[in-house]
C-alpha cells in the first residue's frame, strides 16, 4: 500500500478510504485488467473457437499486465466479475455437447489454470529483460556453447538427440500445451456423444 500510495503523490493513510486493504486493492486491480479486454458478447458457435478465443484474450492480458497472472491463485480465487467471465464463457462454450456439470466446471478452470500456469514467467521475464536489456530469445542464444559442452559430456542423450531438432520459443510450449488440452476434451465429448447411424 505504501508503494502504490507513493506512486500516486498520497499519504498510505488516505488509501484506507478508498479500499479496506491490499488484498481488495489486488481484487479491484484484477479485476480492471480483466476489463480492460472484455469477451465479446456472442461466443463462436464452435466449442473449440470459443476456448482458443478466451485463452487468447487471456494471454493478451497477462502479457501487457505482467504482475496479473502471479496475482491470481486457483485455491483461493479472487471472485472478479470480469475475470470469472472467463469461466462463464467456457461452460457456456461446452453447453449441449453431452459433458456433465462437474466435467465442464473442471474444464473451464483447467483452462483458466492452465494459461495463467504458462503465463507466470511473464513478471520475471519482464523484470530480468528490464535489468539485464536481455530478452529471453537473446539469453538462449548466449547459452549455446554451454548448452554444446553439456550434451557433449553425454548424460543426457535422449535430450542431445531432439534439443538440436526442437524449435522452442517463449511462446510455443503455450501454445502446444493449449492444443494438447483442447484435443484431449475433444477426445472426450467424442466419447460421450452418440454416433449417428
């Protein structure tokens, strides 16, 4: 609280009339970043569309809001309308597609979970960029020869054999991970929807 007070020219005190303590402070926080890009009002008509496009605002969001994703805690989370609209929009996604309520409740917080869980790195990685003027791209590169004499001591011969094949960014394991979820649920509500003849 001092610090916000500090930032914006007021005694920590005067806060006190505004908001109850830090942790409503955070909630309202969060809860304008979440407003800050709102869903549309009409998902797709796609069960799969209407994810991708909530996990995508999502991780706009966690990316210009870097502290955003380490505020949120799943075990006990913050009820923020605009946030919890997330969820809203996921069990709405998965009506009608023959998934019972516990199946999609869990599935649309796994989303959720599952993006904030990527996004994490993002105030870290902002703040050593910041420190260092590195990116995250530049410091793997720079790793390169440490990287070759580790693989070339040869305890790790599974990893020495893909690494040089694998195209990894900051942002691809977000997105296989996203597709890797989004597949299995498909898996699921195959199972669960009658064939037609």
């Amino acid at each position: 609280m001092r610090r916000v007070a500090a930032e914006l020219g007021m005694p920590t005190m005067s806060l006190y009339r505004h908001v109850a303590n830090k942790e409503q402070l955070i909630a309202l926080m969060v809860d304008a970043a979440f407003a800050s890009e709102p869903l549309p009002t009409r998902p797709p008509g796609d069960w799969r569309a209407g994810l991708e496009l909530s996990a995508a605002v999502q991780w706009r969001l966690y990316q210009a809001h870097p502290w955003l994703a380490a505020s949120l805690n799943l075990s006990r989370p913050l009820l923020v309308p605009h946030g919890m609209r997330h969820i809203d929009w996921a069990l709405a996604a998965l009506k009608g597609l023959g998934l019972d309520a516990d199946t999609r409740m869990h599935a649309a917080v796994t989303l959720f979970g599952y993006v904030r869980g990527q996004a994490v790195d993002t105030e870290p990685e902002a703040r050593a960029t910041q420190t260092s003027g590195i990116t995250a791209e530049q410091w793997m590169d720079a790793q390169h020869d440490r990287v070759t004499t580790l693989l070339a001591q040869g305890h790790l011969p599974r990893f020495a054999t893909v690494a040089p094949e694998a195209d990894l960014s900051s942002t691809s394991p977000y997105r296989f991970g996203l597709t890797v979820l989004l597949d299995g649920l498909a898996a699921r509500i195959t199972a669960v929807t009658p064939a037609t003849p």
